[in-house]
C-alpha cells in the first residue's frame, strides 16, 4: 500500500529530533525570514519553545514534549531513584502545563510517564535508556503514521484544487506532515493540481508556514487571505478541503486552528468534500464532544500587531487560538489506520474497540 518513502516526498529535514542531550527544533517563529535550526538544552528551554510556538502542531509538540523528559533522564544528576523520579516528575509537569488543547502532548507525555512508572525496580541507568527510547520511538511512529495517512488520503480526496487551512505539514510533525502528506503524495502522483493556503491570522501559519514549506518541495499553490475562501469556493475553484485537527473527541467533532469552521460551513453550503487527517493520538475517546475540549486563548497582542507592527488601536481582543468544528460537517477522518466515514461515533468507537 506505501508507495513512496519520506525522502521520496519532501526535501526538508525533521522538524524535531534528539541527539546526546540536546532536544533540536526548527524554529518557527523565524521563517519564512530564516531557516534555523535551534538547540534547547534543558527542560524548561523546551518548555519555553512549545509556548512561544517555536514548535507548534500537535504531533511536533508531543513528539518534542517526550524529548524533553528524555533530556531529563539523559541530563539528571541524580544518584537515587528516588531523587530521579521527584525530578522526572516536575519535569512531567511543567512540559505539561504549556498549552491546553493539542491532547498529541498529553498522549506522549503520558505515555513516558508510564513506561518509566512500569520500570521503577529497574536500575537507574535502564530506566533512563528506556526513557530515551521510548521518546525516539514516539518520533520515528509519528513520521510512519503520517506516510500511512498521506497515502490513505490521497486515495480518497478527489483530483483537482484543495483548500488548507493553517499548517499541518511536515513543520506540524516530526516530518512529512497530516495534511502535508496528503498533498505530497497527491502531487506525487500528479492528482494535486493547485494548492490554495489560506494565510491563517493572526500569526499566519498558512502564509509563513505552509507556502514556505509546499513552495519548498514544488508543489503549486496560491496564497489567499482568510475572508478570500468563500469566493473561491463560489467561484468553484476548489474541489476539496483538507485541515489538521488538534484534538478529536468520540463523536467526531474536532478542534483545529480557529476559521476551521468557518471553512467548514462554507464547504457545505458549496458542496466541497472536508476531510481532517490526524494520527490515532489525537482522538480523545474520554471526550463525548466539542464542547468539552479546553480551547485556548492567546494573547491579545497576536491580534493588535502583525509582523510585529501595530494594526489596530489598543482595544479589547478576544484570541481563541482554536474553534470546535461539528462531526456533521465532515466527511470524513483520515487517520493512519484508515479513513472513518460516517456515523463518527459508532465507527470511531468500532476502530478503537479493533486496536484495543
């Protein structure tokens, strides 16, 4: 079924790895000015950057919160168990108080918590390794599962122009991307014919972060402003919608970057197909819908400047980094275990009931 490898479908590098102690990122925040690759040394320097968005994209920030507790466990100096575990512990938690509603940071911060807990009577050295490994593994199954969801989706999203929104890409993930998948293998095979990127305001993910990464690997697009979609669409130039989701819940309801459901409405009073594409780590089984998902809100600041120049005058702001889309706008849910249709809630709990 995997036609193609990572190196087949991007030139860029992984957005997020680990070597020696050191946890190393793209930064985000500096493109598309500049392309840099930044080292964070300590736990709470990778704390700082999921935050400040330096790293930003559900599966990129599980994937860079689990290596910050492997830095803890490569980097402590502790001599007992004991001491080493109350470190673990803080760690565990400042890495998960940095933001609220990706649940791909809570899934993989859990997930080391627990493998450490299971080791305990191990020795001090084995239960470190097996931290380390555990942080890597987290990484190396991201970039498998986005190979798996480009080449499902690519079956099933119709030829022609897509829609995104925000960035899903290989700067979302370890590498490739959800979304970013799905269009590199689409223009892969040649499916793909145009690329429309909404430029995602107020920190514009779409426009530094998604053009800059699609127009790397020569895929053809064309940069809109957000209030452009709607007469795109009426125009009919768009043949499919495509986002990433930050947490997906049992029913099927989603959150993503805020303008999502915007799009989302707009997609069904077009008649265009609108697909979310995220990895089984980022379905939240425990929350029966939307309403239940905690939804950031960011500073006001991210709304009064753009690129660091004031727009507006010092007023009020309300910042939402994220809306709740309803399962009834979707067509579907492409996932690395295949695509869900509908009924979400009965086929979502049936694809669980076949893993579990």
């Amino acid at each position: 079924m995997l036609k193609y490898r990572p190196e087949e479908l991007t030139k860029l590098p992984r957005s997020v790895e680990y070597k020696a102690g050191t946890v190393y990122i793209i930064d985000q925040t500096k493109l598309p000015a500049e392309f840099k690759i930044i080292a964070l040394r300590t736990v709470e320097e990778v704390a700082e950057a999921i935050k400040t968005m330096k790293v930003r994209g559900a599966p990129a920030i599980g994937a860079t919160a689990a290596f910050g507790l492997a830095l803890y466990a490569e980097t402590s100096k502790a001599k007992t168990k004991e001491d080493f575990f109350a470190g673990f512990y803080k760690a565990y938690e400042t890495l998960k108080n940095t933001r609220p509603t990706a649940v791909n940071l809570f899934w993989a911060l859990n997930r080391v918590k627990e493998l450490a807990e299971e080791h305990r009577e191990d020795s001090l050295d084995e239960i470190k390794r097996l931290i380390v490994e555990e942080a890597q593994r987290i990484a190396d199954e991201d970039v498998e599962a986005n190979l798996r969801m480009g080449h499902y989706g690519a079956e099933v999203l119709p030829e022609g122009n897509v829609l995104t929104h925000c960035n899903a890409g290989s700067l979302a993930t370890v590498h490739l991307g959800t979304v970013g998948a799905v269009l590199r293998v689409m223009h892969k095979e040649g499916t793909l014919k145009l690329l429309w990127v909404d430029e995602t305001r107020p920190v514009l993910q779409g426009a530094r972060l998604s053009a800059w990464e699609y127009s790397y690997d020569g895929i053809p697009l064309k940069l809109i402003a957000d209030n452009a979609a709607a007469f795109v669409m009426q125009q009919g130039k768009v043949d499919a919608i495509i986002v990433g989701a930050d947490r997906i819940v049992a029913n099927g309801d989603f959150a993503n970057k805020i303008g999502t459901y915007m799009l989302a409405v707009l997609a069904r009073e077009h008649g265009i197909p609108f697909f979310t594409v995220a990895p089984l780590s980022t379905i939240d089984m425990s929350l029966k819908s939307g309403k239940d998902i905690p939804i950031e809100e960011r500073s006001p600041e991210e709304v009064l400047r753009c690129g660091g120049c004031r727009v507006a005058p010092d007023v009020d702001v309300y910042n939402p980094a994220f809306d709740v889309t309803p399962h009834k706008y979707l067509t579907g849910i492409i996932t690395d275990r295949g695509v869900v249709w509908p009924p979400f809630k009965r086929n979502l709990k049936k694809l669980f009931g076949e893993i579990y």
